[in-house]
C-alpha cells in the first residue's frame, strides 16, 4: 500500500484491537467495532507557517495526516471549500459572525466527497474490483463518481424517498443503481442481501470502511485555517450517522496534539426532532442512544435512526463542551429558505438543520453577542430543490 509516513494502522474504537492497514479492510475482527486510522503524531513535523505556504487546493493539502499518499489518491479536487461570512445571519442570531462552510462546492455537491476519496483510494490499493453501499442518496452518488474514476464498478442501494438527482447521477457515474421501496433501513437491509451473494464486493458503508469518517475531519483543519485559527464559538453540524461530527472531533483533536491550537471548538449536533436519537440521548445524560421506532422526518440524510457510532459523537459532543438540538421540520425548511433569500447560498433541507438549529440555540440564550458560529452545508441545495419549493408553496409563496 502506498501509505503516508505517519500512518501506523488501524484501532478499534471499542476493544482497543490494533491492525496491520494492508490486511484489515473493513471493520474489527475481534468484535466487529470501528476501524480507526491511527498516527505516529511525533513524526509529523507541521506547523502554521508551513500549511500557509501550501495552495489552499484540495483536501489532500493535508496529506500529513492522512492514510495514503496524495500521488496514490483518487481524487477530483474534493475539499478547499469556502468558509463564507454571513452578516445578515450574524444580525439575526445576535452574534458577531456567522460563517457557512460550503460543502456543496465539491464534486458531486456534497461532503461525502471527502470521504469517499479516502474509501475508493483504500478500494484501489486493496485491489477490489466492485465496491457497494446502501445510501440515503449523496453517499452513493459519490461513490459511483469516485468508483467510476477509479476504474472501479459500483453497486448503489437507495430508497425510494432518495432524490431524483441522486438517482439518476448514480447511473450517469455507471453505478448499478438499486431503488428500494420504504426509508434508509430498508434499503440497507437489500444492500446486507446482495452483500452475502456477492463475496467480491468492497463495503463503502459509513464506519464499516475505515476511511469515510477520516476524510470528513480536514474539513475541520480548512475551516481553522480560514478562520486564522481563532477557534470559534460553536460550529453547528448537521447530524444524522454522525460520521462528519466525529472527524471534526477527531480532526480537532489532532490539531491539539501537534499544538497547532489549545482548545477544542464546541460543536452541536443539530437534528430533526422526528428522528433525534443523538439529542435525545444527548439531554438524557446517556452514553448511547436509544434507537427511534418511528423515525418521520422530511430529511432523508438526516433519518438515521440507529447510529452506530453513537457513543464517540456523544463523547465528540461532551468533551468539546458543545452540545444537541432538535427542531422541526417547518423550521428547518424556512432555515433553509431564510439562507437562501439572505445570504444568497443554497442549502439541502439536512443541512438546513444547522442553520435552525444555531437559530435555536441563539433563542436559548447560548450565545453571546460577540460569538463567531460557524454553520456546515453539508450538500448542494439544487439536489433537493423540489422540498424548500414544495416548502414555499404550502405558505401561498
């Protein structure tokens, strides 16, 4: 494998089981916890001056601290997004800056980007042929563009509720593209069926590979770095699986380690009170969740609604001294809409939980009046489009 200096293996999260890299794939053999990469941080020599020197031109500008060479990367670019300011917010949430980082700007529109580059590239070097998942929609799109370019086949399991976009991209990447009748976990349970009848398939599942989680926190070094490393008030992260939250979390902690910043960044869970595992385990003082039997809400990515990794986005909440929030539906389409009509930048209706979440925390009292809050886009809003009109629509607009 055509790994970077740093990169020692592979941890469980939940037993402690060390890996070598090269032989373990996906998750842990002893008892089937998360993979993790891990580092050898005292031989990564890097500090402000020397990632300020390099082009701000894709994510794999941090190559330090990530598994695999940027040269054995299969990457379009994905990263170096904007961090863009949004007075207007700022006005109406009474704080000093509102910040959006656009994940929409990536390849195929999405934050998955990220990770998939790291989980295709792991594909590459493990000599699959085909690789599968089951998806909400943004995941599978991009694992079908990754695959694609990497000269790989791809199998895509979603469910029917997924957006046209996603669909049809999935073909238009050359994905075999599975739509399922029903929500998230139904197409989950087809992708585990045709997993058992297919030996040669490579799992992209979140936290099933090792690496989708770990492309995710350079979106945490980016947004340091265009903050100038003042570490912000609360950054607001769309929350459903949680894979984004832990690789901020993870990502954050590094930082801290190689003393590129002192404190951790709070960060907040924000999540649709229909399917709200993480806030309800969260404001019960729970360590894990509590599966949601009826999980009902408007956004797909964020119906989860039993996140397997639970207990380190609880921890990642917990020890940043950030926290959870749930709102409803409504709001998080007209946090969606507001963004749109103020600040000019469109939002999928999963990320628009960010935005109404931080409206709400705002409204609590959580902030102060010269708080920087930093908000994540976590997908293109033209991908579902249709919902924020939809949205409109049913207020006569």
């Amino acid at each position: 494998m055509e790994t970077t200096t740093a990169f020692i293996g592979l941890e469980c999260v939940d037993c402690g089981a060390t890996f070598d890299a090269a032989e373990a794939t996906h998750q842990c053999s002893e008892c089937d916890g998360i993979l993790d990469p891990q580092y050898d941080y005292d031989a990564i020599d890097l500090d402000r001056e020397t990632l300020e020197s390099r082009p701000f031109d894709s994510m794999w500008r941090y190559e330090d601290l990530l598994p695999f060479t940027r040269d054995s990367a299969v990457t379009m670019d994905e990263g170096a997004t904007p961090l863009v300011e949004c007075p207007s917010l700022a006005e109406e949430l009474g704080v000093g800056r509102v910040l959006l980082k656009d994940e929409g700007r990536n390849p195929t529109g999405t934050f998955k980007d990220r990770g998939q580059s790291l989980g295709v590239t792991a594909a590459v070097q493990h000599g699959a042929s085909e690789v599968a998942l089951s998806s909400a929609g943004n995941a599978g799109q991009s694992a079908a563009a990754y695959a694609g370019r990497a000269g790989l086949e791809s199998t895509v399991y979603l469910p029917s509720r997924s957006g046209f976009t996603n669909k049809a991209m999935v073909n238009v990447h050359g994905g075999d593209m599975n739509v399922v009748g029903g929500r998230i976990d139904d197409a989950g349970a087809a992708y585990e069926e045709g997993l058992e009848e297919h030996d040669d398939w490579y799992p992209l599942q979140t936290f099933v590979t090792p690496y989708r989680h770990e492309g995710k926190k350079t979106m945490l070094y980016e947004l340091l770095e265009q903050l100038e490393w003042d570490i912000p008030d609360a950054i607001c992260y769309p929350t459903g699986g949680g894979v984004g939250l832990v690789g901020l979390y993870k990502g954050a902690t590094e930082l801290r380690t190689l003393g590129l910043i002192d404190d951790l960044p709070p960060l907040y869970a924000a999540q649709a009170s229909g399917c709200a595992p993480i806030v309800d385990a969260y404001e019960a003082g729970a360590d894990e969740h509590e599966p949601v039997e009826h999980p009902d809400t408007i956004c797909g990515g964020l119906e989860i609604p039993d996140p397997g990794a639970s207990p380190w986005v609880l921890e990642a909440i917990r020890e940043t001294d950030g926290g959870a929030i749930a709102t409803d539906d409504p709001d998080i389409l007209e946090a969606g809409v507001q963004v749109a009509m103020q600040e000019g930048l469109e939002m999928t209706p999963s990320s628009a939980a960010a935005a109404s979440g931080a409206w709400e925390l705002a409204d609590r009292g959580e902030f102060g009046s010269d708080d920087t809050v930093v908000i994540l886009n976590t997908g293109a809003g033209n991908k579902e489009a249709d919902v924020l009109r939809s949205h409109l629509m049913s207020q006569g607009i």
